[in-house]
C-alpha cells in the first residue's frame, strides 16, 4: 500500500500547538508522501468535504481520510501543515502495543503472557509478581495509580511507577491506568536491549516512512543519576495514516510484513471479559463494552462495522480503522464540542467510500 495522492486545504480558525516536553526526534526514512505538495488534485466527492467541514467546526487541527491505501482528503487549520506534529496523547498507548508484540516476534519477549516481573525485579516474591504484560496492556493489572502523577515527573518514573501497590489480584478488575502503560517504555528497552527510541526507528518508524513522529520525554534523576521519563508521542496524521495503513493491512506495508499477522489480531481484538470493547492498548468495535472512564456497555462505534479498531487519546485524537472497508480516519485538535465526533466522522467517511 502506498499513501500518494491527496487534496490539501488550510482553514482558518486553528488552536495553538500543544504545548511538548522533551522530545527526541527520530530520524527515520523519507516518506513517500514528501515532494507532491506542487502536485494538482481534484476536489474530493461532496460527502467527504462534508466530513471536513464537520472536523474543522470542532476544534480539529487536521483530519485526514484514507481509502484503498490513497489519502483523498485531508485538511489543516491555519498555522498548522502537514510537517507539524501534534501530541497524539493515548494514541501512543497503540504504538507501544505494536512495538511489544514486534518484540515477541523478535524472540525478546517470551509472548504477551510472560511476567511482568522478569523486567521488573521489584515484583518477585510479592502478589505483584502474578502480573502479566498481557494484563498490563489490557488495564487489568490491579495496580493502585492513585497519587501517582502522569506527567512532570522529576524523579524516576520506572522506579515511581513500579512501587506502586496491588489494589486488586491481576486479571479481576478493568481500570484504565496510564501509569501502567508507562511501565511498559521501560519494559521493552529492558526485554530488546536498546533504547525506545531506537527500537521504534528500526522497527515501526523507519519502515513506514513515519519521519515526523517524535517520541514525549523529560529527563528525571534516580538513584543511579540522569533517567528518560516517557509519557507519549508527537506525529501528524499522514504519519497515523501509514501506522493505520499498516493495521488495516493485516501487518503488511508495501507488501513487505512488518508484525506478525496473528499477534496483531491478537492486539485489537477483545482481551477480556470486564471491558469487551478494549484489547491490548487497543479500542475494538467487535463487542460491547465500557470507555475509558469505565462508563456505558455498548459497541464502541455503534454506527461502525464490527470490525473497526481504533487508537484513541484525550482531547479527541482520533485514529480510526476499518479494515473491511480500507478505511483510514485520522483527527488530531482540541477538545470537540460533540461527543459523537469520532462516530459522525466514521459515518461521512463510510457514506462518501460507498
């Protein structure tokens, strides 16, 4: 698949970049959407200016539809391109969980069902040491977060985050818990023996062309001196759109495999019965379940296919997948107004493929 035609517009009414801490810019291969910017396009079918126009009334700083692999439209606000990133919050979260099982694929992690604890050694001989990484993904841990802060950590949040204790026994409650998402930065640099950073380039990033997608640190000071704390990732939403593509794919980019078919399945799909609508990192349509605020039991995307998977982060940053429709919807922005927002775009995105 390949990201190579797309019509561009500005428009007026942008919010101001999301204020980042610390990032690392990664230096990955140049994507094949550089260098069309001069290039003419035609105006998108009418249902899908609609769908642009509903983004930019809510507060949207870009959004971008895909179909068959092909972005045909794509909008920005004004002071905002499509070079600039923009914090993806906990869209990050879904990165992360391809990073993990490419690291079971690469023999660096016994599978997802390995003990969290032979990463972090604090766990051994305590009720932590029960917990998995597949119950780290799936928030049902049964860690306590409470106190614990998610950002402007000056101290080490490895250290931090792992001394927290057990509020429930691992696997019997579901909690959306981003402290113990963070554990898992420090868990995969420990399991592939490299950085975050490098591993990702390797891996994910430079495969997929993803040139301005930066990784959300700050520096911190443990015990043993100067720490890398990780909360998110920066990217743009050409930038989701590969990622996307990917997952839509079944793995595949370019018709080379990049993660193991079975183990992405594996990630979107349902991974326990407390909140059917999560899988690991991931949203996922194909049954009813809660949010992230642990409210509602219905599908996930009510007016969606059932096969639509989604990485979501706070103030409405969307990436929207529909892989039997090859369907791309990417949003990034300040907080909408609508709460259906994700729903409506979905269906204008649906209506205008046919």
């Amino acid at each position: 698949m390949t990201l190579d035609r797309r019509l561009v517009t500005t428009t007026n009414g942008g919010a101001a970049r999301s204020r980042l801490t610390r990032r690392i810019v990664l230096g990955v291969a140049t994507s094949v959407l550089a260098g069309c910017a001069g290039a003419a396009f035609a105006r998108p079918k009418p249902d899908l200016e609609a769908v642009l126009d509903l983004a930019m009334t809510q507060a949207s700083t870009s959004v971008l539809v895909s179909v068959d692999g092909q972005v045909v439209a794509e909008r920005y606000a004004a002071g905002w391109d499509a070079e600039r990133p923009r914090e993806v919050a906990s869209v990050g979260k879904s990165i992360v969980a391809i990073l993990m099982a490419m690291a079971v694929e690469d023999g660096a992690v016994a599978s997802l069902d390995q003990a969290a604890a032979d990463f972090i050694p604090e766990w051994r001989g305590d009720a932590r040491a029960a917990i998995t990484l597949h119950h780290l993904m799936s928030m049902t841990s049964g860690l306590d977060d409470a106190g614990l802060a998610l950002r402007g950590v000056t101290g080490d949040q490895f250290a931090i985050n792992a001394a927290a204790p057990l509020r429930d026994p691992p696997g019997t409650r579901w909690a959306y818990n981003t402290a113990a998402y963070h554990l898992l930065f420090h868990v995969l640099a420990r399991a592939v023996g490299e950085t975050v950073e490098a591993f990702a380039e390797r891996r994910l990033l430079a495969p997929l062309g993803m040139v301005h997608t930066d990784w959300i640190t700050s520096q911190g000071t443990g015990a043993d001196g100067p720490v890398t704390n990780y909360y998110s990732a920066a990217s743009t939403a050409r930038n989701l759109a590969r990622f996307g593509e990917l997952v839509a794919g079944g793995g595949v980019w370019n018709g080379r495999r990049l993660i193991d078919a079975d183990l992405l399945h594996t990630l979107v799909s349902p991974s326990q019965d407390l909140n059917p609508s999560y899988g690991l990192l991931w949203w996922s349509n194909v049954l009813p379940g809660k949010d992230a605020f642990g409210r509602g039991d219905s599908l996930r995307f009510p007016t969606a296919p059932r096969d639509t998977v989604a990485a979501l982060g706070a103030g409405g940053q969307l990436l929207l997948i529909v892989p039997s429709r090859s369907l791309i919807v990417v949003r990034q922005g300040d907080v909408p107004a609508s709460a259906t927002l994700a729903d409506d775009l979905l269906a204008g995105a649906l209506r205008a493929a046919g």
